[in-house]
C-alpha cells in the first residue's frame, strides 16, 4: 500500500516557467489537500479538494491551480512560477471530508525557483 | 480567525529524560481538535498524538502524552524518556470540530519547534 506519493521530490525551475506537482493516492479518500512549508512559517493550505471535481482555495492560493478528475489524484499546477514559490510542497488526504480521522501526508518535493 | 503559537523555536533534551513542548491556541470555536506532529530529516509529516476538545482526559500514546488546559487554550507536548529518535521538527496543529461547516479537515499549523537530543 503506497499511500500518497508525490512527485517529484525535488525540482529546480527558472522564473516564468511553468510546472505539475502529482499527488496521487491509493486509499479511496476522498478528502485531498495540497500545504506548502516555509521556514518559520509552519505548513499553509494552498488549495483543497473534497471528491471528484470539487475543489476550493486554501489559505494561500495565489499562483496556483488544482483539479480532480479522479478520487485518486490531484495535481497541483504552477502556472508562472516566481521566486517566492520556493517552498516544500505536501499533499495530504484522509478518508473522510469532515471527519475525525487522520490526514495522511505525502514526503514532500522541494521546488527551488531561481 | 484560528491561531497556533509555538513559542520555543529550538529545545534540547538529554538521551532518556523528559522534555515538553508549548503550544497556545485562538479560537471561538468549543469543538475542535488539536494535533502534535513530527516531521523528521526525511521530511515525512507523522502524527504523534491527537485530542479531542470534548474530552477532559489528556490523550496519550506510549511515551508521548499532552497536557491539554482548555480554558487556557494550551496544547504541551510531553515527552518522556527521550531517545535519539525523537529529534525532529515537531508542529502543533488545530482543526475545526464537525459542526463548523467548510473545510473541517484544514489543519493550522503552528511554526514548530526543532527538538534536539544530546546523546
């Protein structure tokens, strides 16, 4: 059972360039969310998802895009990336939309922006 | 708006003593939950212990145990008998109770605290 996996779990990309983060998730959750990590600034909610073909804005939106065309994977779309798009990036999902289970986390991928 | 307020940026504990991490909250809510998590050099996000803001009994799990003060909105860490792989990153984390309505599965996270233990 592989859980969330996400990849890749480092990238290097230039200013204006444009990338896909992929989450993917192999225990039919319905709940999926994408945080980013910033030093200090503990884990911030980009945009979340609660089934297929439902998403809203989290905490910090701007300069990101989602979707969920499957129960099973959400990916996460830089559409102009910008230095201050350097972060540690972590998909999350549990099983139930508002329940009291646990949020299982993907290991993370590193984005540097030059 | 909820807050989480870690206030210890680094702490240091000996191999097989104790060491407890603060954790302060803001809220209006009465029904939430309230997360310890530990993020170790690999990066993974795993859950050290949760509680419940009904529930009056302070949650624990082995070695790990909270101190939870409602009225106080403190959420500490306890963590006895140290081993060395207990140094991590750990994160305080607050999500909203099943009658809140939106995204009840949001967790705020509090800045962390980086734990060391000394050999």
């Amino acid at each position: 059972n592989a859980g969330v996996t996400q990849t890749p779990k480092f990238q290097v990309l230039k200013t204006g360039q444009s990338m896909t983060l992929q989450c993917a998730q192999d225990m039919n959750h319905e709940y999926m969310s994408w945080y980013r990590q910033d030093p200090g600034m503990g884990l911030r909610l980009i945009h979340y998802s609660v089934g297929a073909g439902i998403t809203d804005q989290g905490e910090v939106p701007n300069g990101y895009n989602v979707s969920r065309s499957t129960t099973e994977d959400f990916p996460l779309r830089l559409l102009s990336a910008a230095p201050s798009q350097t972060s540690v990036y972590f998909c999350a999902s549990s099983y139930e939309v508002r329940g009291t289970g646990e949020l299982f986390f993907g290991e993370g991928s590193r984005l540097t922006v030059l | 708006a909820q807050t989480v307020t870690q206030s210890q940026p680094e702490m240091s504990v000996q191999e097989a003593e104790t060491v407890t991490l603060s954790c302060t909250y803001d809220t209006s809510e009465s029904d939430y939950y309230l997360f310890w998590y530990k993020q170790p050099p690999s990066r993974q996000m795993i859950l050290v212990i949760r509680q419940e803001a009904y529930k009056q009994q302070n949650a624990t799990e082995n070695r790990f145990s909270v101190n939870f003060q409602k009225a106080a909105k403190s959420f500490s860490l306890k963590i006895s008998d140290s081993q060395l792989g207990d140094a991590a990153m750990y994160f305080c984390a607050y999500r909203s109770g099943l009658n809140y309505g939106g995204a009840t599965n949001k967790l705020i996270f509090g800045t962390g605290t980086l734990l060391a233990v000394q050999p």
